[in-house]
C-alpha cells in the first residue's frame, strides 16, 4: 500500500488498510466489529481530534506503524524507538482499549 504523506486518511483507507493486514471480523454486511471496530473507531476519533487540535493530519502510513508497533506490544515487546508521538499515543491508545478496557 502507497504512502498517503501528506494526506489524511479517509475511513475507506483505514478499512482497506484493517483488512489487507488479514484481520478478517468484518461481519456479512462488511461492518466491522470486534477488534477491528475498536481499532477504527479510536483511530477515527485520534485522527479527527489530530486534525481540529493540532491541524496534524494521521497518515495511513502513522496508521501501518501503529498497527506494527501494537502487535509488539501484544508480544510483550518494548515499544520500537523512532515513533512519532502520534503513532506512539495511537499505539498506546489501542494497547489500552484492547488490554485494559476489554477485560
């Protein structure tokens, strides 16, 4: 998937991009859910946030290194050096929806 630097991610990206990496809970209608509806709902509310606050625009590659940096912390990894502080606290974000808030 091509870098979209320098321009927002649309929601039909972060779906294509949730799906390409394998992770198959889409329901029959194409909805997502489960893990993946965690994932794009918190990614579309830090995306949006990025943008009123900040004017910062989440990038589908910010998205990938999160998503990267996220499975390594499901492994009980350190988190890689060289994030920016957005894929950091986007990675952070779905570590704690994921492991704290869905217990």
């Amino acid at each position: 998937m091509e870098s979209n630097k320098g321009q927002g991610m649309t929601n039909e990206q972060l779906k294509l991009l949730m799906k390409s990496l394998g992770l198959q809970l889409f329901d029959d209608k194409g909805h997502p859910g489960g893990t993946v509806a965690v994932l794009i709902s918190e990614t579309v509310k830090l995306r949006d946030k990025f943008k009123e606050e900040t004017g910062y625009i989440l990038t589908v590659e910010d998205t990938q290194t999160a998503l990267d940096t996220l499975e390594k912390m499901l492994n009980k990894e350190p988190m890689p050096e060289g994030l920016t502080p957005e894929q950091k606290l986007l990675s952070q974000i779905w570590y704690d929806r994921l492991t704290i808030f869905n217990k």
